[in-house]
C-alpha cells in the first residue's frame, strides 16, 4: 500500500474525530462586532416572523431565550418546543398524557385548541415578535448575521485528502478552520468550465443545491471562488457511495433490511426535490452517498432541473444504463424518471447487478436501448413478492402508469407492501438507526493515486463577462447550514453568552 495514501488517509481520519480540528484562533476568527457595525443589517433584514424566528437555525434559538425573559411566555415556549420535535411512536403516548396535564388539566393555555389556533394567539395576542426586534436578543442575531455574511475564501478553510473526481474538477475534504466542521468541497475548474460551456449546469446546481433543505439531500454551506475554481461547499460523506457498498464488499447485493432502509430514504429525498417542482434524473448507486452514521443522500444535481408549474421537459439526459424509456425516447416527462430509477436502483441492491444488464458487460448503447424499451425484466430467488411488485410498479414503461406517477405526490410507493417495516414519519424526522455503519477508521474511496489528477486546461483565457457568472455563483455561506454549523460544533453554545447588563467591579 502506497505511504502518502496512508499518510493522507489518517489525517483525514483523525480530523474526523470529535472537533478536535478548530483552530486555537477560533473565538478570534468568530468574534462579534460591534452593534454599531450591524446598523445597514437592521435597516435592510427583512421583518418576517416566520424566517426570522422559527426557520433560522440561531434565529429560533435567541427568539426562545427572548421569551424565557418575559415570564408571561414561558408555557407557551415550552410547548412550543415540545410540540414540534419528532417524537419515537412510545414517546408520543406520554407526550400526549405530558401536555393534557401540564398544559390543558391546569388551564394554563386553554385557548390552546389546535396549532393553527395556538400559532394565532401566540403571534397576534402576546406580540413577542414586535418587542423582540427591540431586545438584546435580537441585537446578538444581528451580530451573528454579520458573521454569517463576511465573504468567503479558501483561507476559511483547511483541506485534507481528495475524495474523488467528477467532470469539471476535484472533491476535497475540506474543514472549517474556525469551527473544525468537515465538508466536502467540490471544485469546478474555471478553464474547464468556460471549454465546455458549463456555467448554466454549475449555477443551476449551485441554485438547486441552496434551495433544497432535506436530511436526505445533500446540503451546500458555502460557494465560494478562487483564482482558479469555483467551489461548492457540501455536507461530508464519508461513507461512500451504494455502487461501492453493493460491488465491493463481498458478494454483490445487500441484506434487505439495508435494502429497504435505503430505498425508503431515497423515496424521501426524490419526494422533497419534487415538491420543489425539481426533476433529479440522474439516480443510480454512484450518486447515493453514505454519511458516519450510515444514512444516506442524494448527491450531484448536475443534471437536475427545475420545472415552472404544471411544465414538461424534453432532454436526453442521464446515464444510459439507468435511463427511462420516456427519456430515451425524448418524450416530454416531468417527475416521472426519478420513479423509474428507483425501481433500477431497489432492481440493483437486491440483485447486485443492474436490470438491464449484466456485470461487467458493456453493451453497445443501441443494445441498451432496445433492452430499455422491451426487455422483460426477470427476477432471481432474492426477490420477494412484494419486491417483484414494486420494481415491476417502478419499471412500468409507461410513464402513466407507473408506481409513483399518480398524482399523489409519491405517496403510493410510501405506503406499498414493500416498505411495510418501514415507519416513514420517524425515518423522515432522522430516529431511525442505520443498521449498518460505516466504519470510522476507514476511508470508503479509491486511494488517492488512483483519482486522476485534474488539470488546468491551456489556452482558455478567462475575461470580464466570466467575472459576471462567478459573482453570481460565489454568494460565501448559506444561512442555515452556516447556523446549524455554528450549533453543531457547539461554537453557538461557547460564544452566545451575554454580559452582565451593568458591569460589576
Ligand atoms: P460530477 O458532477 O462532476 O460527477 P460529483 O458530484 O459526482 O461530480 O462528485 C465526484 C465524486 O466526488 C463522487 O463520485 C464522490 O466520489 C465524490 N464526492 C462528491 N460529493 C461528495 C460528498 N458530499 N462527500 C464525499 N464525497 C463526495
Ligand atoms: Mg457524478
Ligand atoms: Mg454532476
């Protein structure tokens, strides 16, 4: 085995552990300014209870420790706080036997009927929201906002082994210095991007990326640019990815409690992109990714678009292999490959092999298309009436009646037999544990000199209309990925404190 890979190899993994990788200039690098360096921020943030209160990580938590001071509130706090975290199905039951008694028995917010009602009250009657834009709190949500929105260079961050290669350059592991949080960071080579006429895909994932907010999607931090790259800041996966896990790790396939497991998060995450009107088409093993607890996300929306209202598109795009017939046969689709690939990718993890061909052949793509169109799928031993089922649901040629497509907003695969062991409210709120979980110590990618080096294309000259696109895409943190970083790597908890009102001597 090759040394500098071991070498780059245990570095990553010691950095992976605890948060042992902020810098000892972190309280430096995160400290506040002053109040008065926040005044355009308090003149142009936007006054949107919602936004400011509830949808922003620290936004919701100084919101709350607004409220602890005024006593009137503290009940209303404290269910409000209860009631909306996901609870397992036991605690649900004396959840419920808790808020009869504290809240209801004891009359201590009877008007407290539903949360339409509740959300009512508590915004047009108490009024918090009014006297907390007044308030210290809010004053410290303006100071943490003022951090949020400093530019970002690669200088925010310390890099460590690279992770893999894609089509416009090279992704890294990458950890913020100041809050040791690890990412991966995906750079796209600016040369590259301008020889092939990249920069609508790289600004369209970049969009995309920003606007999707799922545990099953993987999340952007931060776009940022250098001299040469621009680099899109991901959630770090580190356990690899399905390809891998259905391939390299003995016989080809996995149990079915993993099989299971992992189609029912991806269900979620195709359901979430498309209640954002967001086609993904490109689902196959090599884009479902790992994290250390052993869940999983879709990566790499290079390919995925947005679609206006009610809209169709028409584009021939994907990975043959995995390719819906509507799409090879440039139909116009809207939501409808996306259903077909996870039949391919259930298909797969049961099998080992992919349904429409068999391991390691490579069939010319006029083969592949013809197997696509009107070859019978068949299934082995594995296979379980229910599985054979749902991929027979899934891979239905035709668009209008595949599982998936009903109209229902993918509610019909939720609820098939196939999934019946699977409890989609706890999975969607993250309380289902993994059965299998990757192992911290090891490094689930090829070694580092087996990734093709990327180079800088000659020859390319960039200019100013290129300056107009970067600007564009490098718009440094999102907000709440920045926030749930800082809470995270418990840097909110350590700095959020506030001094004594009057100072004693
Ligand atoms: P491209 O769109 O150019 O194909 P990808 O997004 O697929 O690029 O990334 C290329 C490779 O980098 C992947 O195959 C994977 O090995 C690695 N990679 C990408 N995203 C992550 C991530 N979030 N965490 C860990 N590794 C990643
Ligand atoms: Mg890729
Ligand atoms: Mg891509």
């Amino acid at each position: 085995m090759d040394i500098d890979n071991m070498v780059q190899n245990s570095a990553l993994v010691r950095a992976r552990e605890g948060n042992k990788g902020r810098s000892w200039r972190w309280k430096e690098m995160l400290r506040f300014p002053h109040i008065s360096e926040c005044r355009e921020l308090a003149k142009t943030i936007e006054r949107d209870y919602y936004d400011l209160c509830v949808y922003q990580p620290i936004g919701k938590k100084l919101f709350h420790l607004y409220c602890l001071t005024r006593p009137e509130l503290h009940n209303y706090m404290l269910l409000l706080d209860e009631a909306f975290e996901t609870k397992t199905d036991e605690e649900r039951k004396s959840f419920g036997f808790y808020i009869i008694h504290t809240f209801i028995r004891s009359q201590l917010c009877v008007h407290l009927l539903n949360s339409s009602c509740f959300s009512f009250f508590f915004y047009n009657f108490l009024c918090p929201f009014t006297q907390y834009q007044f308030s210290m709190h809010f004053d410290r949500f303006l100071q943490w906002k003022h951090l949020e929105r400093r530019p970002i260079t690669k200088y925010n961050f310390r890099e460590y082994r690279l992770l893999g290669k894609g089509g416009f350059g090279e992704v890294w592991a990458s950890q913020v210095r100041a809050t040791g949080m690890m990412y991966a960071c995906k750079k796209l080579e600016k040369t590259h991007v301008k020889k092939w006429q990249g920069e609508h895909m790289a600004l369209n994932e970049k969009e995309l990326l920003e606007e999707v907010d799922s545990r099953f999607v993987v999340n952007l931090a931060y776009a940022y640019e250098t001299k040469h790259s621009l680099c899109m800041v991901l959630t770090m996966m580190s356990g690899g990815d399905l390809r891998f896990h259905i391939h390299n790790m003995g016989k080809p396939g996995l149990t079915m409690d993993r099989v299971y497991f992992y189609a029912a998060e991806v269900c979620c995450g195709l359901i979430h992109l498309h209640q954002k009107s967001i086609v993904y088409r490109d689902l196959k093993p090599e884009n479902i990714l790992l994290d250390d607890k052993g869940h999983i996300r879709i990566s790499d929306l290079g390919l995925a678009v947005k679609l206006e209202d009610g809209d169709l598109v028409q584009g021939r795009v994907g990975t043959l292999y995995y390719m819906a017939p509507e799409v090879i046969s440039k139909e116009k689709y809207n939501m409808s490959p996306d259903w077909w690939g996870l039949g391919c990718l259930i298909y797969e993890m049961i099998a080992g092999k992919s349904p429409f061909r068999d391991k390691s052949e490579r069939p010319k793509s006029s083969e592949m298309e013809k197997r696509i169109i009107s070859k019978t799928v068949e299934y082995n031993e594995k296979f379980s009436t229910d599985a054979v089922d749902i991929c027979n649901g899934l891979l239905n040629r035709n668009p209008k009646h595949r599982l998936g497509c009903q109209g229902l907003g993918g509610k019909e695969v939720k609820t098939h037999p196939f999934f019946r062991q699977i409890n989609f409210r706890m999975l969607e709120g993250g309380l289902v544990e993994p059965s299998f979980k990757p192992d911290p110590r090891l490094v689930y990618c090829d070694d580092v000199q087996d990734i093709e080096e990327f180079c800088a294309l000659r020859g390319v000259v960039l200019n100013q209309s290129d300056g107009e696109f970067y600007a564009k895409f490098n718009t440094g943190s999102v907000p709440r990925s920045w926030q749930n970083e800082l809470i995270d790597t418990g840097c909110f908890e350590e700095l959020n404190v506030f001094a004594p009102l009057r100072s004693s001597r």
